[in-house]
C-alpha cells in the first residue's frame, strides 16, 4: 500500500509540474459545468435535442474517464521515453503490483468523477446502486486505454496520434443509437459499447445489468490480454 | 557469485544469435569488466543476469540458484547503473532517490545527504533533474543502482559522460564497493576503466569471448618484457627486463648521456584487445 500511495504522490507531482498534464485536470470541471448549466437551456431552446438527453450523459460519462487516460498514458510514455521505465524493471516490485499501483488511483479518482456525474445531472433519476455499478465499471476505461496506447507507442509524437485515435475510438458506440436496432450490437467489439447500453437503459427505466456484466468482463478479459502485452515491451 | 554457462541469446525478431554460447564466472568481492565495441553483446549479457531479458539458452546462476529460480526478491540483492541516464525529469534527485528507495527492504545504509555528496551533487539534490547535465544524470545513476546497498552491481559504461575528474571519483567509489565486499560487473569499452579498476576482464566481439584474465596477464602476454631507453643525445635501444639492474650494456648506456625517458615495452590493454579479437574498439 505504501507503494501504490508513494507512486500516486509522484504521478500528482509530475501532473501539477507539467502544464499540460495540469491543464487536463480541468477537464472534468468543463464537462459538469456543460450537462449542469450548458445542456439545460440548449435542451430547453431545441426541443429536438429531448430524446437524446442520455447520449449527452453517456458521452459524458465516457468523457470523464479521458481526464486520466491522457495523463496516465503520458505519464507513462514519458516514462518510457526517458527510460525510466527500464528502471522499474529491476527493483523488487512485480510487474503485476506496478500496474496496480499506477492505475488503482486514477481509476479510483475517475469512479469518483462519474459518481458525482450521476448525481449532479439534472435529466435523470438514477439509484446509488446502478450509479456505482456503471462508474465503476465505465472507469475501467482508464487502465485500458493506458495499457493499451502504451503497448503501442514508442513517444509523445507517436503518443499523441494514438491518443487523438483513441479518443475517437471509444466515442464509437455512439453510432449504434442511429443505426437500426438489428445492427446496434454491432459496435460491442468496442468495450464502451456496453457502456452506452447501459447508460441508455437506465435512462429509460430498464434493466442495465446485462449490459454491465458484459461491459465488466469485457474489460476485464482485455486489460488482462493487453497487459500481458504491456508487461513484455515497457520494461525493455 | 555469479556463473555463466554457455549462455546463448537471441532477440526475438533477429536470425543471428547476439550472444553465443558465452562461458564466465564473477567471483564474490571481484571487478568483472566485459570489453568490447558498440554491438558486441556486452549489455545484452548484462540485461540477461539482471532479467530484463529471459528467454536465454544455457546456464546462469546467481549465487549457486538459477537465475530464472530467483523471483522479485533477487532485486533487493542486485543493484544495475544504466549506461544513459534515467530519471524522472520533472522531480528533484532527491525525489527520484526517494521513491525507488520505497521498493526495497533495507533502508539505505547511507543517507540521501551522504549519497548526493559523494558524487558531488549536494547542491543539487533539491533542484529538478531537467536542470541537470548529463554528467550529473549519470552521477545520480550511480548512486541511485548503490543506495539499497546491493551485494551485486552491474554498471554499464559507468564513466561514460563524465568529465575526468568526475570518472576518476566514480572509479575510486567503484573500488571502495569492492573493498566493501561488493561484487561488481562492468561493460565498457573504456580499456583504461578498465585496465584501472578491473580484477579480470573478457575480451566480447561478436558475442563471443575471446579471452578472460586479469589485465596485467593479458598485457604481459602479449607485450614485450624490455624497456626502451631514449637519451638527450636522440639515441635510442631496446633491452630484456630480466636482469636489467645488472646489465652491462644498459648500465653503460645510460651513463653515455643524460637519460630523456625509459619506458617499459608492456601493451596496452587496448593493444592486446586488437591482437587477441583482430578488432579495433569502434564505441
């Protein structure tokens, strides 16, 4: 624990001394402020907009977990880019415990973000449980993203194309709500699918656990691929 | 304290063996030094014992245990100094020392006061790395591979980026570990590092080894056992070291002139390396 709390400490000092990666932390800061005072009116000036209140709180809750996903992946590629991440290849931590330790805060603080998301938007009723349950799981997004930019690329350049990709990428899904519903479970090779799913059902009052198991183990299936990947080219 | 057994390796995407079938051994409380040029094979024999790299052929054991039997507590036993530096830009030195010195069970055995004296960086330690030259990156290198006090030290070009006399502490602190008991293992292609601090070296071209001794056999076998004498008057002559103080011939050569300089006809490490690999040192 004191490992993982002393790794967290050092990833807030590079994010407050890089202007940049403080610049992010705003992020989550703009976005309650445009589904708390931006969505409202432009909902209440466009009527059209009504049946699409839960994709802004989808995209939203997907947004949200990008604040840490683009620090996490810098931090990391810089890591890598300096070298420091042969570094962690030779001290007594496993490979394993290094991953958890530099992800469980971010992804902590995330599931964080998107609880008080759910509670401070103003377009749906939505239970502590299914709240926690979709945060939780949404969250996920982070150590994903991570992983996987950082199995990928070799430098910020390189890094910073990725990233613009996968932002688009996990904003996909998306595309599902405007396709026939024959087709929308066509996009379920994206994790965020699951997430969009689930989202628009408890919007609508119905049942998200499906969705949310499939979203769950989806994730979890991938990190663990991913980070095996990960494990192999980082350390080197 | 460490044995190396015919140790083969290949990197994945590579058709030829990097290093080929490479025997050794590195005796507790001994500088091991691997010479050789850029692309020989030096780190990667390096990054194998300290298991960056696994899929290695062969044998290699670490105090009597295979190295691939040693789990994540081998680190706590080992300490390794990067041939570039490596440190968090944005943090203090002192910040980058304290937070690797979070991962290992003993406690420094020096303080982060005495760690950044000794390689001159005192007044350093509270300003950020990116404020640092490479000179000082390197220095911090060093001390951060020896701070958990680790019986075995892989350094690789430890003097590489240092001004001399920065080298000439980094190598005197080097033969203090050893006199500490410390096991040391060194690449370099720096033959004078070498010939300065190592107990023996091997020759590594191609990925193999080419010999194995300590520097002054290597030199003496393969230089000339005489001195060559040069006087004020521009003469010169060559004489055997056997016997020398009891040579007629010398005796009387030097008492013809005043005596410009003698010296010895021992090759140079770097010399020895060209005869024995038939390769010049290409860093």
């Amino acid at each position: 624990m004191k490992k993982i709390i002393k790794l967290a400490i050092v990833d807030f000092k590079i994010i407050f001394r890089d202007n940049t990666l403080k610049g992010m932390l705003a992020l989550p800061f703009i976005l309650f402020a445009l589904i708390i005072w931006g969505v409202p009116p432009l909902v209440e000036k466009y009527e059209f907009l009504t049946p699409y209140l839960h994709l802004f709180l989808a995209v939203a809750v997907i947004e949200n977990t990008q604040t840490f996903s683009f620090i996490g992946s810098m931090v990391l590629i810089d890591e890598k880019e300096t070298d420091v991440a042969k570094v962690y290849g030779i001290v007594p931590l496993s490979k394993v415990a290094y991953i958890f330790s530099r992800f469980l805060i971010p992804y902590l603080f995330t599931v964080a973000l998107n609880i008080i998301l759910f509670v401070v938007q103003p377009f749906f009723e939505i239970g502590i449980g299914v709240n926690l349950l979709i945060s939780f799981t949404s969250s996920l997004v982070v150590p994903l993203y991570v992983l996987s930019i950082n199995s990928i690329v070799k430098n910020r350049m390189e890094g910073m194309i990725y990233i613009k990709a996968f932002n688009m990428l996990v904003l996909l899904p998306l595309a599902a709500f405007f396709v026939p519903e024959n087709f929308k479970h066509l996009f379920g090779f994206i994790p965020t699918h699951w997430i969009f799913q689930s989202v628009e059902n408890t919007t609508l009052g119905l049942s998200s656990n499906l969705f949310l198991v499939i979203g769950f183990v989806f994730f979890v299936c991938l990190i663990f691929f991913i980070s095996r990947i990960f494990i192999k080219r980082h350390f080197i | 304290m460490i044995e190396v057994e015919n140790l083969v390796f290949k990197y994945p995407k590579s058709v030829t063996a990097t290093l080929k079938g490479i025997s050794f051994n590195v005796e507790k409380g001994e500088v091991f030094g691997f010479l050789g040029p850029s692309g020989a094979g030096k780190s990667t024999a390096q990054k194998v014992l300290y298991k960056i790299f696994n899929t290695y052929e062969g044998l290699a054991k670490i105090d009597g245990k295979n190295l691939s039997d040693w789990d994540n507590s081998y680190f706590e036993k080992i300490g390794v100094g990067f041939e570039l530096p490596n440190h968090y830009l944005k943090l203090t030195g002192k910040e980058n020392l304290a937070l690797f010195a979070t991962f290992y069970k003993n406690k420094p055995k020096k303080s982060m006061e005495e760690l950044f004296g000794m390689v001159d960086l005192s007044d350093a330690m509270n300003k950020p790395v990116e404020a640092y030259s490479k000179g000082m990156k390197m220095r911090l290198n060093f001390i951060r591979a020896i701070q958990h006090d680790p019986d075995i030290i892989f350094f690789d070009e430890p003097t590489s980026g240092l001004d001399p006399v920065s080298a000439h502490k980094i190598k005197q602190h080097i033969i203090n570990l050893k006199a500490a008991g410390k096991t040391i293992f060194i690449t370099t292609h720096s033959m004078a590092t070498a010939d300065e601090i190592c107990d023996r070296v091997s020759f590594i071209v191609d990925g193999e080894l080419r010999a194995t001794d300590t520097p002054k056999n290597l030199k003496k076998q393969y230089g000339l056992e005489a001195v060559n004498v040069e006087l004020n008057n521009g003469k010169l002559h060559e004489f055997p070291l056997v016997n020398l103080g009891v040579n007629e011939k010398f005796l009387a050569f030097i008492k013809s002139d005043g005596v410009k300089r003698i010296h010895t006809q021992e090759a140079s490490l770097e010399e020895v390396f060209i005869k024995v690999t038939g390769k010049a040192l290409k860093v």
